[in-house]
C-alpha cells in the first residue's frame, strides 16, 4: 500500500516552496522564487496550477482526496492520479504528439506535473467564443483511431494486453462514476441531479421512458463488459485542447478498458451539444447557423477519418490475437478481411451513437453539465435549446441501428435544431 500520510494538497503561495528542488521544474522555469503560480482548475475533480518562471512554465495537477465538483461530502481514492499518468504514458505513445508531454508524477502527493499547452484553448471554450479549428476533426480522428487500435487485441500482444487490463481493472472507483452518472442517474430521480428551470417535465418524461431507459441499461452494459481497448474514458471537448495547427489530449483519469465506441461516441456528443448551442452564443442566427456548420462538418471529418486510420492500422498492424491473419490473409481470402474489418466498424458506429445519446442525456439531466449550455443567461432560451438536444440525443439512443452514417447522424441533428 502506497503511504500517503504526507499528503497535502497543494496551493499558490506552498507551491513553489514544496516544488522548487525538483530539477525537472528548475530546468523549464528557473528558480523557485521567480515562479508565479496560479489556480486554475474548473473541472469537477482536482487542483490544477499554471507555474510561470523566467525560463517557460508548466501544469502541475493534484487529485483532491474528494470530488471537487459535490466537496468533501463525495470522498474519493487519490489513485487516479496514478491511472491518469499511466494512462497519458501510453495514449501519448500510441498517438505521439497527442497528450502533453509528462515531466513528473509524485504518487505519494497524487500530483503530476506536464507541458503547459499555450497559446492552446480549452476546445470547449473557443466552440463558445466562435473560434474554428479547422484540424480538429482530422486530429481527433487519428488521436481515436490509432490509440483504440493500438491498445487492443487487434494489434498488442496478448500478455502485454491482459496485463494492462489487470492494471487499470483497478480504476474501479472512476468506472463506477461513470456507470452511475451516465447510463443509470439521468433516467431516474437521483439526488444529485439537477435541470434547468422549466424542462421538470421532460426530466420526468425520460424517467418514465421504458424504451430509453433499456437503450440506457444496454449501452450500459456494453460499456461494463466489452473491454476491448483502453479508453481515454471522459472525452468531451473540456479534455481537449488546440490551436488552429494542433489538438492536445488531457485529462485521462477515467481511463479504463472498454468499447471503443465510446470515446468515439462521447467526443461526437459534444460536438453534436456544441452545435446545437450556438443560438444561446451567437445573436445574429446566420452566424450561428454557419458555426453549427463547422462543429457538424467537424464531426464529418473526426468520424471519416477515424475509419480511414482504423482502415489503414487494420491493413498494416493487425498483429494481435485477433488479427485473422490465420483465417483470411494466409488463405488469401482478402474480401474475408474486408468483411471482417466492416462488420467491426459497423459495431463501432453503432455503439458511438448509443454512448452519445446516454452523454447528451446526462450532460443536461445529471449532475455534470457543459458550458455551451451553462453559459446560456437566457433560461428559456436555454431550455429550449437543451429540449431539442434531449429529443436528438434520445433518437441516437433509440435507433442507433437505422442511422447509417455519419451524414445521416449529422442531417438529423441539423433538423432537430431548427425545429421551434
């Protein structure tokens, strides 16, 4: 057992004191007293500090020993600092240039120290301010397809596999979170739910939605028994980061082996929720209409390009234990593996719509909500927005076996927005 009777969390003015002899901030800030450190976490878990020195700076990050977002009523394991660094340790070498670099992790303290990304925005952030990244798509794709490959049974070997999957079995407490506030919380009257003010009665109505609230126990179970690749775990565009050149992957401590649909689902919702909440940034309704155009077409290009990297990984990496190398390829029977590579896929786009209907469902009825919404000062234009994602979100759920594409998925979302 890890002892951590030492822990303390950490703040500005104790920062530098505690840090300055390490020789990993010394070099990229320069002496301790020169640093300037500010708080700057806004996230629903842990401490997070830009350090600024004469030299450069850098992030440091500390798992709270509670969850941040509730207080220290929700106790929580400091463990996920360890799965986060393990985790960033190996989607960084499955996608090189994707995570941040990792400069120290402090097990005994729950704190990690990486590159400061700058002059890089919060995606989420920049979807509200207007900005477009016209890489974003492209970067997500390959970030998705590349660390779901590579982390699966289709290209590791299989003792290296299992043993990561014994590993992060052990970020059990995270998974449970998600278990819970995801695909169970949003479909009943849990505590610490929460709505914006006028929308009781579709809150109520999805409580009461037998067929939904199956969709959401088979997604659930999908995301509970299908360990076929370590996810990132939580990724919205809050755990992105970019510029117009580049997209930067953070905060993995969700990180666990599950379906790959999921983070693919997941960053698709987002994307899809930020689209839809451009009326509440955007006073003129053709601006807004036009940036709705950019976040759908993003996610055109994320999910295109994700089959075309699984493609080419498929044809050139399939390695693993479940390659069919055996069964196809040695036979020369190469419309076998097409078939088998398109049936995979299928189930991958199948799963990413269903996961995206539970993530727009929580991320308006739950407990963690999104900016796009949040920001919203008119309440009832707010709801009316969210009502529109709500009824999206629950059609991706329900018919995530009838939507067959991408430009499908996307038509249907530019319908339901510009409905009244």
């Amino acid at each position: 057992m890890l002892d951590r009777t030492a822990y303390l969390a950490l703040d500005a003015s104790s920062l530098p004191r505690r840090l300055g002899g390490r020789p990993e901030l010394l070099d990229r800030l320069g002496p301790a007293e020169a640093w300037q450190v500010r708080e700057v976490g806004d996230g629903n878990l842990n401490l997070v500090f830009i350090v600024e020195g004469p030299k450069g700076s850098v992030v440091v990050k500390q798992a709270l020993p509670y969850a941040r977002v509730v207080g220290e009523s929700w106790p929580m394991s400091l463990d996920r600092a360890f799965f986060e660094h393990e985790a960033l340790s190996r989607l960084g070498a499955r996608d090189p240039g994707r995570t941040p670099e990792l400069l120290f992790f402090d097990p005994a303290q729950a704190m990690l120290a990486m590159e400061h990304l700058t002059p890089h925005k919060v995606a989420r952030r920049a979807f509200m301010a207007g900005e477009e990244l016209p890489l974003l798509g492209t970067h997500l794709g390959l970030y998705l397809a590349r660390t779901l490959f590579r982390g699966s049974d289709w290209s590791m070997p299989t003792t290296a596999r299992k043993a990561d999957l014994a590993l992060f079995a052990g970020n059990a407490e995270l998974a449970g979170i998600t278990e819970e506030l995801v695909f169970s919380d949003p479909f009943k009257a849990a505590p610490l739910n929460r709505h914006t003010p006028g929308l009781d009665d579709i809150a109520s109505a999805f409580r009461a939605d037998r067929p939904l609230k199956l969709a959401a126990v088979e997604m659930k179970a999908r995301f509970a028994t299908c360990a076929e690749t370590l996810l990132h775990g939580d990724l919205h565009t809050g755990s992105v980061m970019a510029t117009p050149t580049d997209t930067r992957v953070i905060d993995a401590e969700f990180a666990l082996y599950g379906p790959m649909g999921f983070d693919v689902g997941v960053c698709l919702a987002n994307l899809w929720m930020a689209a839809f909440a451009q009326e509440g940034h955007r006073a003129d309704a053709r601006a807004a209409g036009a940036y709705c155009e950019f976040l759908l077409a993003t996610a055109g290009i994320l999910w295109r390009t994700f089959e075309a990297e699984f493609s080419r990984l498929w044809a050139h990496e399939r390695t693993g234990i479940l390659g069919g190398s055996d069964l196809f390829d040695a036979q020369g029977d190469e419309a076998g593996t097409k078939v088998a590579l398109a049936t995979h896929l299928a189930s991958v786009w199948q799963d990413a719509l269903g996961f995206a209907g539970m993530e727009i469902s929580r991320r308006i009825l739950g407990l963690a909500h999104i900016a796009e919404f949040e920001t919203i000062a008119d309440i009832g234009l707010r709801g009316r927005l969210e009502r529109r994602t709500l009824a999206f979100g629950r059609h991706l759920a329900l018919n995530r076996r009838q939507i067959p594409s991408i430009e499908a998925a996307n038509l249907l979302a530019e319908t339901q927005r510009a409905r009244p």
